[in-house]
C-alpha cells in the first residue's frame, strides 16, 4: 500500500516546481515568495549537511551515479521530515523548488545505462515514504535556451544532457497528467509567473 498521502485530505497543499536547470525556477519563486508571504518556500537540495553532500556529488565529475541517487534521496527524506510533513501537519500551503520528479528525470538520465527501467526503479525507492505533490508546475523550455540561460555549470547542465532529462520529464507528466500544469517559461517573466499562479490558486482553494 502506498504511504504516498492522498491529495485533497486537510488545509494543507503540496505545490512542486520542476523543469530544466534555466528554466527560470528562481524568478517564478521570487514572485511567489513576494505575493505569499504566509507559504513556506523550500527547496532540494535542502540547506542540510545531506543537501551539501548533495551539492558536493554534483560538482563531482567522478561521482558514482547511484551513491548521487541515494544522497538526493536521503536529502529528501530529511526535507519530508523537516519541512514538508510540518507545513502540512499544521495545514500550511509548502512550495517546493524541485522534488521527486527532478530525480526521476535527472537521476534516470545518469542511471540510463546501469540499470533496467531506472525511473521506475528511483520512483519506487521514494514511494513508501514519500508525499506525493497536490500540483506540479513545469516550467517548460527547450534544452537549447535552458542551457544557454543555466550558463553549463555543472554536468547536468549541458544541452545533450538536457534533452534526455526534458524526456524524461515528458514521460513522466504522459503518466500523470492530472497532477501536472505545464507552463510556457519561454513566455515574458510577468506572463509566467501568472501562469503559474493561476494553477496554483485552483489547488489552495479547493
Ligand atoms: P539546483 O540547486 O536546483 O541547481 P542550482 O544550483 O543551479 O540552483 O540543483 C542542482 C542540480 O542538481 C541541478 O542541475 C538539478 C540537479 N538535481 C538532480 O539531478 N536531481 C534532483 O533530485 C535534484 C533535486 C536536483
């Protein structure tokens, strides 16, 4: 039996931003933050000594991809516990930037060739434990423009890397729709950020 909660049950919501390294994430959540001064913004990698070691495997060109999987994982497991299952507890309205779905897209990008099925496999090491988004937001751009505005900084951050992570996350809103709200992020900022808020306000009131 799924631990993942249901959607809909208490004050609480879940609201999860994802795409692509440039996909202009940080501007949305500027606005958000601005307007919403109640909700709490988090984000993963968290602030956390796991959420540093995190940051450390990233910058790693050497990095085992599976050891990476596992601190992304670990990392969310303190976020559920530190942030996200509080907020919702005391039915308070939690902005993620980035969560499961990041994993699924990035992680079975680098685990593509090590293991068989490896979203499924990244989806069902978090399904026991996990809370699943009331809505996600994907700020969608192509790989092209994500990577020029993300300036390649890491290695998830090239354009080739970019366009397998960009199918991965099409296969996964394909699987869930109804939890996904896709947003154009090649749109004027303003434009966006409305987009957004709009999906956002259908989830919190109802
Ligand atoms: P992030 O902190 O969002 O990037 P930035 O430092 O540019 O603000 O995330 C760091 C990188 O890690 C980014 O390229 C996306 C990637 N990532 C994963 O591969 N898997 C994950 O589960 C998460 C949360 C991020």
């Amino acid at each position: 039996m799924s631990q993942a909660r249901a959607r809909g049950d208490g004050e609480g919501r879940l609201i999860t931003l994802e795409g692509l390294d440039g996909s202009g994430k940080s501007t949305v959540l500027a606005g958000l933050r601005e307007r919403h001064p109640a909700w709490t913004f988090t984000r993963e990698p968290t602030g956390s000594w796991y959420g540093d070691a995190v940051r450390r495997s990233v910058g790693s060109e050497t990095a085992d991809p599976i050891a990476e999987l596992f601190l992304f994982i670990a990392d969310h497991a303190e976020h559920l516990r530190t942030t996200v299952r509080p907020t919702l507890a005391s039915d308070g309205v939690v902005v993620s930037d980035r969560y499961i779905d990041s994993r699924v897209a990035y992680q079975a990008v680098t685990l593509a060739e090590l293991i068989d099925e490896p979203a499924g496999f990244i989806w069902g090491v978090h399904e026991p434990f996990t809370i699943l988004p009331d809505l996600t937001v994907f700020l969608d751009v192509d790989p092209e423009t994500a990577a020029e505005r993300a300036g390649a900084t890491n290695k998830f951050e090239q354009v080739a890397h970019l366009r397998q992570v960009r199918r991965r996350y099409e296969a996964i809103i394909a699987g869930a729709p109804e939890r996904f709200t896709r947003v154009d992020a090649a749109a004027a900022p303003e434009a966006v950020l409305t987009a957004v808020e709009t999906a956002i306000d259908a989830v919190v009131q109802r």
